[in-house]
C-alpha cells in the first residue's frame, strides 16, 4: 500500500455499511409497524394492490353495518304490524259475536260497535305511530310512489323496484283472458214443463260447496235462478236469466281463475228430456265465457253423473315477465321489480296491452326503502323494499272494500250493516297484513341474513389477501435482523480497519 489520498478500501467499507444500515432500518421499521410495506417505494404493486383492498374490506364492513341497520328498520315495523295482526283478529272475534243476533240487545251490539271503532282508530294510531329515528314505516312513508294508472288497473301493489333515471314505466299485456267456470242451463221454455207428480231435482256445485235444489211442474225461470243465487255464499255459483235466450239461464262462478268452477248435476230430469227437445246442459266458447256454444250440449239424462267447467287465470307478463297469475290478479317477482295488481274484468278479458296507445299500466316514480347492502353503491346492490300504508282506509280492496267501512254508519258497521260483508273485508285485510309481515320477514332472514353472511366471508378473505401482500413475516423480519446486526457490525470493523490502512505509509519515511 503505498497511496494514501484515495482510501478505496475505505470507501468500499462505507459503502457496504451504508447499504448494511439500511438493511437494518428497513428490518427495524417492519418489525415496529408490522407491515412489509411502509411506503410505496417497499412495494409499489404490492401497495396499489394493498390500498385497493383496505378500501374494499372497508365498504364491505360498511355493508354489513348496512344491513345490520336494515333488519333493526324491518324489526320496528315488524312490531307494529305484529299489533295490528292482533287488532284485526279480536275485530274477527268481535263481528262473528256480533252475528249472532238474536243472542245480542241493541245495547250490546253497540257495545260491539264501541269497540270496533276503537280497534280501528288504534289500527290509526299504530300506523302514524311507528317511526324509526323519526322516519314513519307504516303510514305509506316507505311506499312506491306512481302516476299515469291505466283505468283497466282497479288495484295494485308494488313491492319491490329498482330502477334508475326518474322513473320505470310497468308494462302489462294480456295473452290469455281471465274466465269464470260457465254452463247455460236450457229448459226449453220459461217455465217447467214437467209431469204433474214429477220433480227436478239439480245439484250446483261450486269452489265453495254443492247445494241440491228440487223445483215443481210450472216454476218459472226467474224462481229458478233466485233459488240458486240464495245460495251464492254456500255454493259460489250466480245464476242469471241470459240476454240470448229466454229460455236459458247463465250459472257462472261467484269468482274468476282456474281454482273457480260451475259443475251441474242431474239427479232427476222430472221427464224435462222427453218433453222438450232442446233441454240441456250447454258449455260456453272458450273465447267468450257469454256465448253458449250450441254444438256443446249434453241432455239432462246424460248428466247424472254432472257436467263441470273450470274458470281460467288471466295470462300475462309484466316487463316482458311471464306472471304468476290468480284469478285477475298478475304478479311478477325479480331482483328488480316486484309487483302485484288487479285487472278489472273488461281488461282481464281482453288480450292485448294493458294501457292506452301503448303505454304502460302505471310509472314508478320513486318511493320505497332503499337499503346497500354491497360494497359497491350501484344498483345491483341496492335493495328496494315497499311497506304499504297499514292505516284502516287502506286494508282491503275495492272488491270486497275497505277496513273503514266497519266504523259506525258506514255500510258494513255491525249494527245495522252488513255483517257478513264486513267478515270478508276482515279476512282480505288480515291477508294482506299476513302477506305483508311474511314479506318483511323474508327480507330479514333470506335478504339481510344471507348478506351478513355472505359479506363475512368476503370480510375474511379480503383481510386474508391484504395480509399476504402487506403484513410483515415476523420470522423472515427477525432472521433479516440478525443477518444485518451482523452485517453492519462486520461493516463497522472493517471500516476502521480500512481507515488505519493508510498509516502503514508512513513507516516509509524512515
């Protein structure tokens, strides 16, 4: 060694500790931290990649916090109607009492009545009342708002929708007509023409029971369909005297859809057969239940073991979704759009668009509870859920009508209304409520339960994959500190031997 302005030794000593003590910062900031990736220059992937799932583990604990939030909403509208469910069962309790007339005082069934009225404005006050952080739930607040309803839509009921843009217009077309169970009855004139000791004796059938009726030698026709319309609520069958024919009369069910039908039975002509010989039992045409078609006759002595005609469901599709149809009433059930309604009969009977010029049968304006039960806020992971208005003027239909019409004076209060009337209102709004609480309660266990479930899984995994790329090994970090100690110690010593190198220069100057 004989230079001594440049040190190269040393500075190659330097060097190395240099890099050494930077070895070991590095080691002692992951282990202080715990994480392999401090800053971006650690990892600049593996930090992109990192952040990208911290923000994702974020939103999905953000959804379950959502849906935690949701079911505690569900929770306190649950309550409610759970009260209303037993409101509308004691007011059963009240009107089946009621009937019994000619048990009751006046004094009694105003009593009754007291109590009625009282049960309704609760049903009132539970639906105003109900509120969750001052958000009612039960007074239609929660409801789907609509516009534009086509005069053909007598009800309806929208329990689901999501939609962007202003509004979603839903569309109804008719494919196959709604039908009562018909048979026309011919006599072969208006009157029975039957022996003098002979009887005929018919047994009507219908969705609700059968009823035989006996009829003397000369009864008219009109006697004949007032005996059989005295027992509509017995048999669910109407008679009436058709517009074609003089001689005929129209049996068709109380009620439209495949579950209805009209059957007749024969169990003794009274000799009808041989005196007339147009006495029969006609179908309608199958494309109008008020046709008779006459090539579909069967004479009465051929229908001793009786003739039935079922109704038919009115076909639809909603949306461009075939639909679940009962009677008038079409449902369709998506992700999307969950709606229920009615069709008048003229509508329900006439295929083709539900709607003028081709519009839909209503708009969808806005309304509902919107609750993101996903990390991503877009509408596939929204959910959208309808809770109607449970006040008394809103259960029931306009069929059967409105829980309302139960209070005093109006026309099925138990006083002086109809009682029976009433019953039926009753029944229709304590399906609606049960439809409505099994609804919510869907929403809670399949909905929200699955969601919760479904996203903790995601939580776990998401925290799996962020761990890989970003924690710090502990025993890769530990044994990397031990290795740079080591190396920065060595460095340390073999700098200052370096240094003392050029010394050795010296003993050359004597």
């Amino acid at each position: 060694m004989g230079r001594i302005n440049t040190n190269v030794q040393s500075m190659i000593a330097q060097r190395v500790l240099s890099q050494n003590n930077l070895a070991l910062g590095g080691s002692l900031e992951r282990l202080s931290t715990g994480f392999r990736i401090n800053r971006g220059k650690d990892d600049p992937a593996g930090l992109i990649a990192s952040e990208n799932l911290r923000s994702e583990e974020k939103s999905l604990n953000q959804a379950v916090t959502n849906a935690e939030r949701a079911d505690q909403v569900v929770n306190i509208a649950e309550g409610g109607l759970q009260e209303v469910s037993g409101l509308l069962t004691e007011l059963q309790g009240l009107l089946t009492a009621t009937a019994s007339r000619a048990g009751l005082s006046l004094e009694e069934k105003t009593a009754n009545q007291l109590q009625i009225d009282s049960i309704l404005q609760t049903i009132d006050r539970v639906a105003s009342a109900t509120n969750f952080q001052g958000t009612k739930l039960l007074n239609g607040n929660l409801d789907f708002r609509t516009s534009s309803i086509a005069t053909g839509v007598s009800d309806f009921k929208v329990n689901s929708a999501k939609f962007s843009g202003d509004s979603l217009g839903v569309s109804v077309l008719v494919t196959e007509s709604a039908q009562q169970g018909a048979l026309f009855l011919s006599m072969g004139g208006t009157t029975l023409d039957l022996g003098t000791n002979s009887t005929f004796v018919i047994e009507i059938g219908g969705s609700q029971g059968n009823r035989e009726l006996s009829f003397a030698d000369g009864t008219s026709l009109a006697s004949i369909v007032d005996a059989i319309n005295s027992y509509v609520d017995v048999t669910g069958v109407r008679a009436s005297l058709t517009t074609a024919s003089s001689t005929m009369i129209n049996l068709t069910s109380d009620a439209f859809g495949s579950s209805e039908y009209v059957s007749v039975k024969i169990a003794d002509d009274g000799g009808l057969n041989g005196n007339i010989g147009q006495a029969g039992i006609y179908r309608a045409d199958t494309t109008n239940q008020n046709t008779v078609l006459t090539s579909g006759q069967t004479l009465f002595t051929g229908a001793i073991n009786g003739v039935r005609d079922d109704g038919q469901n009115v076909g639809a599709t909603v949306n461009g979704v075939r639909a679940i149809s009962t009677g008038k009433v079409a449902r369709v059930s998506t992700d999307f759009l969950n709606v229920e309604l009615t069709l008048d009969t003229a509508t329900a009977q006439a295929i083709g668009n539900v709607g003028t010029g081709g519009n839909p049968a209503f708009y969808i304006t806005g309304g509902g509870a919107d609750f993101q039960l996903s990390s991503k806020a877009d509408i596939s992971g929204k959910v959208a859920l309808g809770i109607q208005d449970v006040a008394a003027r809103r259960l029931g239909n306009t069929d059967v009508g409105f829980l309302s019409s139960l209070s005093s004076g109006k026309s099925n209060n138990v006083v002086s209304g109809d009682i029976l009337q009433g019953q039926k209102v009753v029944a229709e709004a304590i399906k609606q409520l049960s439809s409505l609480r099994g609804r919510l309660g869907a929403f809670q266990k399949n909905t929200v339960g699955a969601t919760i479930r479904s996203l903790g899984i995601a939580i776990e995994n998401t925290a799996a994959a962020q761990s890989i790329i970003r924690d710090a090994n502990f025993a890769e970090e530990t044994a990397g500190l031990t290795r740079a100690q080591i190396l920065v110690s060595s460095s340390t010593n073999v700098l200052g031997l370096a240094n003392q190198q050029p010394q050795a220069a010296l003993q050359l100057l004597g």
